[in-house]
C-alpha cells in the first residue's frame, strides 16, 4: 500500500528472521492517522526511495536504510553469487544441510553480522518492531536498552567436573534469561532480545558464549578433558571478561616490565607467536629453515619479561593470563600489563630508528648489525637485554673501525691500512674479494661473524675494484679523483708529491706557444684544447677530445704534433681513422703543418716494416690495417698512438679493439664528436684504451655503471661515472662557442599523408598494434623489441613513402611532395641544401623525382666508390645544388660547408645522429646563416618520436644517449601511444 507523503507518516524498523540468513531488519514508512496513531498502510523504504520521504528522515535514518538495504536477500546475492543462477538456486545450494557450502555460509554471515551490529547501536530512540507472521511489520513493539548490560562466567570445579555457566545483570539486576524465550539476534558482538528489549554488553561478548545458555542451566565438563578445557577456552575467558571461581585460584599479578630484544635470521615461515610463556625454554622458538630470498636479513623481537612471565610486544591486551596446573588444581595468572611503559621502551627504539611492528622489525643484515653496534650499549643502559638466538651464527657485536693510507711513488699510489673489529686488527686488503663481490661476513679469528659495515661497500668499492697487485694494493696515477675524494671524505690519509698536489688544485691549464712550423691561427677555444692536450701529455694521461663535430679536432691535433716535432720527439706517431678520412687528415696536414713528415700506411702493397717509421714524424692508417697488421705495428714505441673517430673501437671485444690495444706508445689520444654511439659500453672501451684500469674492468664496469645507468636510471651511478671520466676527456659545444660560429636556425615542417598513404598507414598500424601489445601481455616488453622495431621500421617507411614498403605502391606520399616542392624553392633562390636520410631506399625515390624534374645532385651512400669525388664537386661546382645522403655514410668526415640548407628526411630517437648531421654543413669555414628542416608526417609515428626524444633520451645528457638503450626504456604506455 503506497503511503502519502501530503499526509503524517512515520519511518519504522522491523525485525524478522529469514530462513538462511537469521534474524534481520527491513525498514518500512507507515501513515499515521488524525490521532498519531500507526495505521496498517504502509511501504518499503530503501535507497532509492528514501529522499521522497526526507522530510520525516534524519541522518541516522539514511544511515540505517543504507545498513538494511546492503543485508537484503537480493544484495547478499548480488555480492557473493559467482555462478550465474537465479536467487532461490543460489540460497538452496549454499545453506544445503549435507552439500552446502560451509566457507562461504560463514562468510555471509560475517558480513551480515559486521552491518546488524552496525544497525543495532543507532536504533536507540528509533521505532522499532518485531515482524508478525503475515508480513505485518508493526505488530509488537521493542526497545533498545539505554545501558549496556554486564556478564559474569561462573566456574566450579567438583571432584568429578567442573560446571560453567554466565549470568547477566542490568542496572545492577539479575536479569533471568533463561527459559525466558529470548533470541540472540546478532552475533558478532552479542545482543540479546529478551521481554521486549534489546541488550548489548558491555565488554563485546561473542554471541556463542551465550548462546547454550539459552535453554541450559550450565555446561558440565568433565575431568578428563579439564585442562585442555582450561587452557583453550577458560584462560581467553578470564583475559577478557569478568570471572568467578570455585575450586582453583584466578591470582592477579603486578611486575614492572623488563625490555628483550632477541635477533635471528630471518625464518622462512615464521610461527604464530607465543601469548605467554613461563620459563625462557618454552619462550625459545624452534630453528627454521631460512628462505634464500631472505638469507641477507635480521628479524629483531621485542619481548618484555614480568617476573618470571614473558609476553610479546605484538599483543596489545591490557591483560595476559598464563595456566598453571599444581598437584590438585589450577592457578591463573592473570597478568596486568604496563602498556605505558611498554611504549615507552618502543618509542625509545624507534627514536633509534627500530620501527618495531607487530612485535618485530626486519631488517638488511648489514643495517641490522650497523644498528647493533651503534646503540648496543645505550639499549643496556636503559635496561634493555639484547639475546642472539643461539642456535644460528655467532654474530660479532662490538666497535668496528677502518683506517687507510695513500701514499705516492714514482707511478703508483700505493694503498695500505688496518680494519677493526673489537679486539681483532686484519689488514685493509684481506676485505677486497669481500668488497668486490659483496659479500658482508667475515670470520673472524675466534669464529665469530662480522658484519662488514653498508657503507664500505660504497667507499671502498671502486678503490679495490681499481687498484691492481696480489699482496699489495697498487692505484695507477690516473685515479688521481678517486685519491682526492677519498682523502675529502676522510676515507684516507694521503701523501703525495708536490707537483701532483699542485695538479689536484690546479683551476687553469697553463697556456703553451703555439709551434712556429703551424700555419694558420686557433680561434680562441681551439687555443685553450691545444694547451689541454700539452696538459694531459704533461702528467702521463690519456686524451679525450670530443668536440662537438665541425669545431676544429683536427687541426687542434695537428698543431700538438707539430710541437712534438719541434721539441725532439724521439720516434713516430701514429694517427689510426676510418680509410674515408684519411685524405682529410693529408690535405689538412699540408694546409697547417706542412713540414711533419707523413707517411700513409695504407693499401694492398704497404711496407710492412717498422723501421722505415725512423724517417717520419706521423703515419697515417687505418683501423683495418692496424688489425691486420698489429703484430708488425706493435714491435714500434711511438710517440703517440692517436685513434680519430674512436668509437670504432666501441666494441671492447673486436678484432679492432684488441689489435688496438696491443700498440705500444707514450701517450694516448682519442677524438670523438660522440664518444658513445650505442652503450655506456662504448665509453668504457674507449677510456681503458687511453687509460688502463681507469674504470676498472669490463664485468666491474657492466655491474656497477652500465646497468645501474642504463636499466635503472641511476643518477647517482651518472654522476660519479661524469667525475671519473671528466679529468680526461675536453667537450666543448657549438652553444659554448656560438659567438665563433654563424648563427643556425632550425624548422619542423609537418606533412600531411595523401589519402592512399593514410589508408597504407592506418592498415600496419593495426596489425602492428595488436600483434605487439598482445605480444607484451603474454610475454613482457623486453621480449617484445624485436617485433617493436620491426613494426616501427614499417611505419616510418610508409611515414615517408609507402613504396619503400610496397613497392607495387603507385600512388604519392605528402612527404615527398613537400620535400620537393622546398627543394625547388631553395635551388630557384641559388641555394645549396644537403638532404639526408637514414633509408637508402628513401634517397633512391627522392632521386627519380629530382631526375624527373631535371635537378641536378651528387649523391652518397654506404657503397659509393668515389666519396671524396662526390664531396668536392658538392664545394667547387655552383651548379650542383642537391647533395643526397645516407644519415650512416655521411655521419663522419665530411666537410659541407657550400650548403646553407640542411633536410633531414626521417627522424630518429639519438639526436646526435641528426646533429651530426646538419654538422656536415655547419663547421668552421662556413661564412651563411645555416637553416635545417626536419620533415615529419603528422599524424604517424614520426610525431610521437619527436614527442619522445626530449622524455627519454635523458641517461647522460652530455656523453651517453643510445637507441638501444631507448628501445629498451620504452614502457607499454609508451608502446600504445606510438602506435596510437
């Protein structure tokens, strides 16, 4: 019957009991008449409905049809049916009396019994009612009592038994329940309807407690289960509710706790822990076995001692109870504990930095012993007892120290010092191994474990790691950084020459005359390399010059070896280059330093002797010869072995690399305009060339910077690899000297795909997309790459021209269109522009449309023969306006300043490739205003490249960003976005 909101009504709630579910409540509005009566028209209210009848509800209201609506029948079998059924099915199957699923009746009820509690304490004051069979929701009234009720057990133990039974009383009356009819209507805390009332407790009892009391006077136990009674279900009883006894003794013990920090390795499963214990014996746990994973850590226990009972910290109970059996009964101790003081002893810990939780802390076992060592003595003082768990390691607790010293010879730093441990002294270099590979116990000389501190691992590393000899620990001079921050950390005490602490201090390098036999001049900050390299050769270290391309290496090379010459070099230098640069290298020679007597040792019909290299200041070759010749080339001491274009030995385990390795020379020198084109590696290779030993060995190297830089970002890792290298490598930017050069502007001009390359497109990248982000769900990104580079390689062709895809492809690209028709323009105004890009295939299209239009060009690639052909007739010829090149085959040695207009065709993740690039035409010599313009295809992947070069390429800005290394960055957001 529909009550009207127009006239008086009156929110109710009405108890009944469902046949699977217990009792419950439903909530009902129901008209009043003219005389505030209750009539029988009356509705549900949940909800859905409820704000149609706001102005009789209150917040508590709202709150309680909430509570009753989420205890329906139809939401218990919303939330727990899983199977599709209908209603009646899913109650049948579930509260079946033999097939019935006991695990999820238990669960329901857990979760109807949570929300009747809930719905029971803010009935007070509301109308409230017993259900009539007829659905009648008001037919008896019932109230919630204003206090809560109490409960007292009762115990006697006879000779044969011992008889239980509770009692409950209200505003200090006896109240008789039993045989009265009552009904526990909630379970999960009690209450109780009895005569019309609702009672709750006051201490939370469970409702099973109760429950046989019901119909029964007592429960009877007999003797022989007694104790196993008394333990299990009595002691909990005593620990939280009030109790009589009759026959043994329930005695109240006071103490003053006394703190136990036990520590042990941590177990593989832990036990549940002891409440209580009487006797430290029984207080002891059993050794387990240590899960692997877990090998490296310490658990710390708290524990507190009252008298001769031990509890653990991890109960928070006001009160602890222990059974003791004595000859003829019991007695239960019924422990009240400090918890204040209790406190007090864990805020003193955590002041030391032990959080302990749930009576334990875990920690890193060099973390754990650190911390032992530093507070051990103030945790006695302030009476806490510290206990090693026996049965495991002898552990060394006590004061532990390092002391070492650096001295310097005529080439070494040698390294020596003393570590202690207590009362054992062992000498510095027996903890290398222990160090290197990380291994933080040491047996000591009576057996006991030391624990070596964290922070030497961090300290000392890369001094063992760097430091050569068996019996004694040797630093070659180079590692002057290292020296310096270990002695500013005061990690060390250092000696050393006078000379070598002016260098250490040193703030300018010392300017040097330039050669008298150099023709031409050094701009400025050429000037200031050229007295860089003087320095370097000066203390015996190996070069790095990396300038940014276009900056002047070489000529910075060639006025130092003129000055060589000059000042009685003893023997030849040798200058190793890609084949392609060494007619670079002759006719700039001839240019600046026409009397160094040059040899090129290249070509089928070389002289393979060593002597005729008595007669020449510098020889010329290349990386091929050297590795085919190293045997010859390694019988000669030269002045100086000097490798352009050193990434070709970025492999450190090439044929190159090792024939490289094996010259002989007294100083070392390598230029590069990118000193690490595909790894971190690449740098290692090519600073253990010039400097043997600088950043240890390969495996060292992969473990402590490769891998930490790279995989995991680690710019702390980044930052001491930069402080390691700095000293030796001189890098120096166009931005850094921008006033010496012409300015250069740079343009992204995007480009629309035609409607056939659009549907192209559109179609690979669905195929792509789906088999590469399925391929991620089932097998992880990193074993996606290749099928990654695979599908991005196919959208950046079809990016520019989908005939580099398909060649049956017959209709136009946008791209092309706009690169033809700037191209034109720029040709029209009597300009020159190199165009560039990394697919041959891309540069072959680009041509048939430059002969269609009758635009003349020189070209090159990876297999052309006459390169040096092609790039003189680009510089000399006025009327050959387009230079077409391959991004790999023009990447180095080549000097394009005649153009003033830089394409790039296709981006790419290294922007040092790109660089590189437009460094072709903008170097020194170049006298126009230089324009690059990058052509990207909007809508494709070439703009989401663009978008992600700046976000990812940020592993070294100034010497490491790789491909590779980007490739594998990329996360599967960044993977659907590409292909989005």
């Amino acid at each position: 019957m529909k009550v009207y909101t127009t006239q008086p009504f009156q929110v109710i709630y009405s108890l009944f009991e469902h046949e699977y579910l217990g009792y419950l409540f439903e909530s009902f509005v129901v008209q009043v008449n003219s005389k505030k009566q209750l009539t029988l028209q009356h509705q549900n209210i949940s909800s859905k409905n409820a704000d149609e009848f706001a102005s009789r509800l209150d917040k508590t209201d709202y709150k309680l049809i909430v509570l009753i609506d989420e205890i329906q029948q139809d939401a218990v079998f919303k939330k727990f049916a899983v199977k599709k059924s209908t209603l009646s099915e899913f109650f049948f199957k579930t509260y079946d009396p033999l097939k019935g699923d006991k695990a999820l009746q238990e669960n329901i009820s857990h979760y109807i019994q949570v929300r009747m509690a809930k719905i029971l304490e803010l009935l007070k004051g509301k109308y409230t009612f017993i259900m009539g069979k007829d659905g009648e929701p008001t037919w008896k009234r019932i109230h919630v009592a204003e206090e809560r009720a109490t409960v007292l057990f009762h115990f006697r133990r006879n000779d044969d038994n011992t008889h239980y039974f509770p009692t409950i009383k209200y505003q200090g009356e006896k109240l008789e329940f039993q045989y009265q009819n009552a009904v526990l209507v909630c379970m999960e805390p009690a209450w109780l309807l009895l005569n019309d009332n609702l009672y709750s407790f006051e201490k939370q009892v469970d409702g099973k407690k109760l429950q046989p009391f019901l119909n029964k006077k007592f429960i009877m136990v007999p003797r022989n289960v007694e104790e196993s009674y008394y333990r299990k279900f009595v002691a909990p009883l005593v620990e939280q509710f009030d109790v009589h006894a009759k026959g043994f003794e329930i005695k109240t013990e006071r103490y003053a706790p006394q703190p136990q920090l036990q520590f042990s390795e941590l177990p593989l499963s832990e036990p549940s822990p002891a409440l209580f214990a009487t006797n430290s014996r029984e207080a002891e746990e059993e050794p387990e076995l240590r899960a692997p994973s877990d090998a490296d850590k310490i658990v710390f226990k708290l524990h507190f001692n009252y008298g001769d009972f031990t509890v653990g910290a991890q109960e928070s109970k006001k009160i602890s109870v222990n059974v003791e059996k004595t000859p003829d009964s019991y007695v239960f101790h019924r422990l009240h504990r400090d918890l204040d003081q209790e406190k007090f002893f864990l805020k003193e810990l955590a002041s030391r930095g032990l959080e302990i939780r749930n009576g334990k802390a875990v920690l890193d076992k060099p973390n754990a012993f650190g911390w032992l060592n530093n507070y051990a003595k103030a945790l006695e003082e302030l009476g806490f007892t510290l206990l090693q768990n026996q049965s495991e390691k002898n552990y060394f607790i006590g004061e532990t120290s390092v002391t070492v010293g650096i001295n310097e010879t005529n080439d070494w730093f040698d390294i020596y010092g003393t570590v202690r441990f207590g009362p054992y002294e062992i000498p510095f270099i027996k903890l290398r191994n222990h160090i290197l590979t990380k291994q933080r116990e040491y047996k000591l000389p009576n057996g006991q474990i030391a624990i070596i501190p964290e922070e030497w691992f961090t300290q000392y590393l890369e001094l063992f790691a760097f430091s050569e000899g068996d019996d004694e620990l040797k630093l070659r001079k180079h590692h002057l950084s290292l020296v310096s921050d270990l002695q500013n950390g005061n990690l060390a005490s250092v000696t050393m020459s006078r000379k070598l602490e002016k260098l250490r201090e040193f703030e300018t390098v010392e300017d040097k005359p330039l050669p008298a036999g150099f023709k031409g001049e050094l701009r400025p900050y050429q000037k200031a390399g050229y007295n860089w390299l003087h320095f370097v050769q000066e203390f015996h270290f190996g070069g790095c010059l990396a300038d940014d391309m276009g900056l002047g290496k070489t000529v910075q090379t060639l006025a130092m070896l003129q000055h060589r010459k000059e000042n009685g070099a003893q023997s030849a230098s040798l200058l190793v280059m890609p084949t392609s640069l060494i007619y670079n290298w002759l006719a700039e020679a001839q240019k600046f330093t026409p009397q160094l007597r040059i040899l090129t040792y290249t070509g089928t019909y070389r002289n393979k002797t060593v002597s005729q290299f008595k007669h020449y200041d510098l020889v010329l070759t290349s990386y091929g010869i050297v590795r085919l010749d190293h045997e010859i080339l390694k019988r000669y001491m030269f002045d100086y072995v000097i490798l352009d274009e050193s990434q070709a030995i970025k492999n450190p385990n090439s044929n190159t690399s090792n024939s490289i390795r094996e010259l002989n020379s007294k100083h070392r020198l390598i230029l590069t305009g990118t000193p690490v084109e595909n790894s971190t590696l690449d740098l290692w290779s090519q600073m253990s060339f010039i400097n043997p030993g600088l950043l240890g060995t390969q495996n060292f190297f992969k473990k402590e910077f490769l891998r930490p830089i790279e995989k995991l970002k680690d710019e702390h890792k980044t930052k001491r690899l930069h402080a390691l290298i700095k000293p030796f490598i001189l890098r120096r930017h166009k931005s850094q000297v921008a006033t010496e050069l012409p300015e250069k502007i740079e343009h992204v001009t995007y480009c629309k795909m035609t409607e056939e390359q659009e549907h192209a497109y559109e179609e690979t990248k669905s195929y792509y997309r789906n088999k590469i982000l399925k391929n991620i769900e089932e097998h992880g990104a990193a074993k996606s790459q290749f099928m990654l580079l695979q599908g991005l390689m196919k959208l950046r062709q079809i990016a520019n021209h989908p005939r580099m895809a398909d060649p049956t492809y017959e209709a136009e690209s946008g791209k092309l269109g706009e690169v033809l028709r700037l191209t034109k323009t720029v040709v029209n105004e009597g300009h020159k522009v190199l165009i560039f890009s990394q697919f041959v295939k891309h540069l072959d299209i680009v041509r048939a449309a430059l002969d269609e239009r009758k635009i003349t060009y020189a070209y090159l690639d990876g297999s052309t023969k006459d390169r040096q052909a092609q790039v003189e007739r680009f510089q000399k010829d006025p009327n050959l306006p387009v230079f077409l090149i391959s991004l790999k085959a023009g990447g180095v040695g080549l000097n394009l300043t005649a153009a003033d207009y830089v394409f790039i065709l296709d981006p790419w993740w290294n922007p040092a490739v790109e660089a590189q690039a437009v460094d072709r035409a903008h170097r020194i010599g170049q006298q126009n205003t230089v324009f690059t313009y990058k052509f990207i295809t909007k809508n494709s992947v070439e703009e989401k490249i663009l978008a992600l070069q700046s976000k990812k390429l940020q592993l070294v800005t100034e010497l490491i960003s790789t491909d590779e290394a980007v490739i594998k960055s990329l996360t599967k957001e960044d993977i659907e976005s590409l292909l989005s």
